[in-house]
C-alpha cells in the first residue's frame, strides 16, 4: 500500500513529465526548420516523456490507498 505522500510524488513526476514533454515537442517542431538533427532529437525525447507520463498515470491509478489509523470498522454496516 502507498502511502499519500508517494501517491502524490508519483502524480506530480506524471504531469511535470506531460508538460515538459510537450514543451519539447513543440521546441522541435519550432527548432527543426534551423537544425533539422535537433528538432527531431527534441521531438523523441519529448514523445518519450508524454509516454513516460501516461505510463506514471497508469501506475498511480493503480496504487493502492491505505486507510487512515482510526478509520477502521468491524462491523459490516459501519457502525459501531
């Protein structure tokens, strides 16, 4: 079981890696028609980073969530 503090490392490495990943795309797109070798190089590693992040996505949605201490009942209907 993860903790929420891992749970929410994982969500916030997924999105910084979208993001960036994109932000790289379009560099390459933008720097390609300067360095053709660059903008291609830019724009890999930027789809690898969006598919890094969709992975990451995949991950925390499948981390489980522990229960708080306290938070625990015995009886079926949750009452006491």
């Amino acid at each position: 079981m993860a903790t929420p503090r891992a749970r929410a490392w994982v969500e916030r490495l997924a999105w910084i890696a979208i993001y960036g990943g994109i932000f790289a795309i379009i560099l390459g797109v933008i720097s390609g028609e300067v360095h053709v070798i660059a903008g291609w190089s830019l724009g890999v590693l930027g789809g690898m980073a969006v598919a890094a992040g969709v992975v990451l996505i995949v991950v925390r949605s499948r981390m489980a969530e522990t229960a708080a201490p306290g938070a625990q009942s015995n009886s079926p209907e949750g009452k006491p």
